[in-house]
C-alpha cells in the first residue's frame, strides 16, 4: 500500500467519523435513551442523558425529567429529585415532576411538612411561572408603557394617561414578581442531597463533631466553599453545617 493510498483512507476514515458523529445528534440521541429506558436498561439510559446535558450542554425539561425517573428506578432518590427539580426551573407547571418529587420525599421522610400561609403564597409565586416568562412579561410591559406614555405626551389624552398608569402598576407587580423568581432560582444557591445519607460536620473538617445527619433528597442551600467542603443550610430546620463536595448538588 503506497503512501497516498494510506493517505486517502485515513481521509476517509475522518469524514466516515465526522458522518457518525453528525448521526449522533441529540435528537437522535435522546431516542437512543428512551429506549434503553423503554428496554430496562436504566444505567444504559442514564448515561446517554448524561451525554446530552455534560457534553453537549442540551437544557431540556424533556431530557431533566426522563433523567430523573431514570435515576428513581436506579433507586438514586436524590439525584432523582435533583433532575426533577431542574425540570420544574425551566417548566414550572410540570405537574408529573412535582408530584414525583413529593411522592419520593413522603416515602423518605417521616415528618408531616408545617406550611405558612407566606410559603403558599411563596410556592405559588415560584411555582406558576419560570424566569424566563416572567422576564418576557416584563419587557413586554415595559415597552406597552413606554408606549402609551409617549402618546399621551403627544396626544394630551386623559385615556392614554390611565392606560399608562394601569400599565405601569402591572409592571411594577410583575417586576417585583421577576425579583423574587430572581432570588429563588439564582441568588438563592438551591441544592439536592444525593449522596444516600451524609453526616454534616460544625466545621470543614473530617476531625470536627458531626452537627447532624441528612438523607438523600432533602432541598438544602449552598452557602460557601473551604476547599473540598461545602457549608449546607437547612432551611425548613433551621440548620447549617459542613459537607464533603460531591454529596450535594446545585439546582
């Protein structure tokens, strides 16, 4: 075999790869993993979805939720939930995810849940609608007033004035509406337990006392890093402590 006979397979080796690869889209893909799930194949199945949103970086509720199923028939509950819940950041109103996630934590956890009337209120806010919908509603509010203002100044006309003045009033609601979807889903650094259950030391540091123990699915708070520890918040208990990195995971 003389050297550009070598040469010219090895060229059509790259462009048969390049023709796979290019098969292997993530729609293509996504299939490839629901049906290793349709099979039984569940770490199978896992792994693809993993491919999808790790490398190639797809944001899909579709893919989150039948990632988290996948995961619940591993038996992995707090990745389950994790998955679920980064289903309902981008599709609120997903009532099979938010059913699941409270039909794992009842059977995980004993205790009956104590509900103000602030965190209906609260849950309903941040549960009715995503950031992103709530950021259009905004712009597109803010460009309506915007608009009527300008013609009243033009026009002199008392209508567009109240037109004006009931637009911005659903814009300053809508803005503070925004802020607290804000805070929830970006400031607020929410996290899932997915480790099967993790002791929560008082400082990050495997020798301090271990503050309390935490079991898999439970919603915590990120609130800083000291190298290969986090500090976790609790907040329906009122607790912080310390944790290893790679027991929880950010939302």
């Amino acid at each position: 075999m003389n050297k550009k006979t070598r040469r010219n397979i090895a060229v059509l080796c790259l462009i048969i790869g390049a023709a796979v690869s290019c098969a292997q889209g993530p729609g293509n893909l996504f299939r490839a993993a629901n049906d290793q799930y349709t099979k039984g194949m569940f770490e199978e199945a896992a792994e693809i979805y993993r491919e999808l949103t790790d490398e190639r970086g797809i944001v899909s509720p579709e893919v989150y939720y039948n990632l988290g199923n996948t995961y619940f028939r591993l038996t992995q509950y707090g990745r389950a939930v994790l998955w679920w819940e980064k289903c309902l950041t981008l599709k609120p109103r997903d009532a099979d995810a938010r059913h699941n996630i409270r039909l794992v934590r009842s059977k995980l956890f004993k205790e009956t849940e104590q509900t103000s009337a602030v965190d209906i209120i609260h849950g309903w806010l941040t549960n009715t609608i995503s950031l992103n919908e709530i950021s259009i509603a905004v712009l597109f509010l803010y460009c309506l007033s915007s608009g009527i203002m300008v013609l009243f100044i033009l026009r002199k006309k008392a209508l567009f004035l109240k037109f004006g003045i009931i637009g911005l009033l659903l814009l300053l609601v809508t803005g503070i509406w925004a802020y607290i979807l804000y805070d929830y889903h970006i400031q607020t650094r929410r996290a899932i337990v997915t480790a099967a259950s993790i002791e929560v030391h008082s400082g990050p540091d495997e020798s301090t006392s271990v503050a309390f123990t935490v079991s898999q699915a439970r919603e915590a708070v990120l609130l800083r890093e000291s190298g290969d520890w986090q500090e976790i918040g609790i907040p329906e208990k009122g607790l912080k402590g310390w944790v290893q990195k790679g027991t929880v995971a950010g939302i």
